[in-house]
C-alpha cells in the first residue's frame, strides 16, 4: 500500500525499506473504543531502534476498523521523553513533527 519493500526474515530494528532505500520500523496501535484526541494526548511508541531504522510508520484501525497510518517520519526528528523502561515517543509529539514539516514545505 506504501510502496514498502518487506524485510528479510529475523531482520532487527526494522520492518521494511522505502523506494530510496530508507530502512522503516512500523509500530501498531489497538486504540481503544473512545478513540479520541485524549487518547492522542497519551499514546506512545516504545522500543524504537534508531540506530537500526531511518523512519517510523504507525499504522492503526480508526472507529470504522480502517487500517490508518501516521508517517513515515525520520527517527532521528522525534523527541523522546526519558522512562525506566526506556525512551517513549509520544504521538502528539510526531504528529507535530509532521505537521510542521507539512507547514514549513
């Protein structure tokens, strides 16, 4: 659908690479039955590799069950947030990265 290559098998780090051979990690995301901007507000990614993978795609199922994507956006763009159990990435937070780099275009 993306236009994505799949990973060989037992790849680690990433999931896919793109047309210019940029190396994508996809994360998945259940939302929960109230999918609303609260929600936004709060979800986050974990266990990204930025040093294995260039991109980041999350792909989720929307009120309809459509399966929906935010991204790709580059890793190396997204603040993180430090956590015992290792950095978070949270999704308003990339979605502001894409926003501004739609709007800085």
């Amino acid at each position: 659908m993306l236009g994505l290559e799949k990973a060989p098998r037992g790849t680690a780090g990433y999931d896919f690479t793109d047309a210019n051979g940029r190396r994508v990690q996809v994360k998945t995301k259940v939302p929960h039955t109230a999918w609303s901007d609260q929600l936004v507000k709060i979800l986050y990614v974990s266990n990204l590799k930025p040093d294995l993978a260039d991109d980041l795609i999350i792909a989720y199922r929307d009120k309809e069950s459509h399966w929906r994507h935010i991204g790709p956006v580059a890793i190396a763009d997204l603040p993180s947030r430090p956590h015992k159990a290792g950095p978070r990435y949270f999704l308003k937070d990339i979605i502001n990265i894409i926003s501004s780099s739609i709007c800085g275009r």
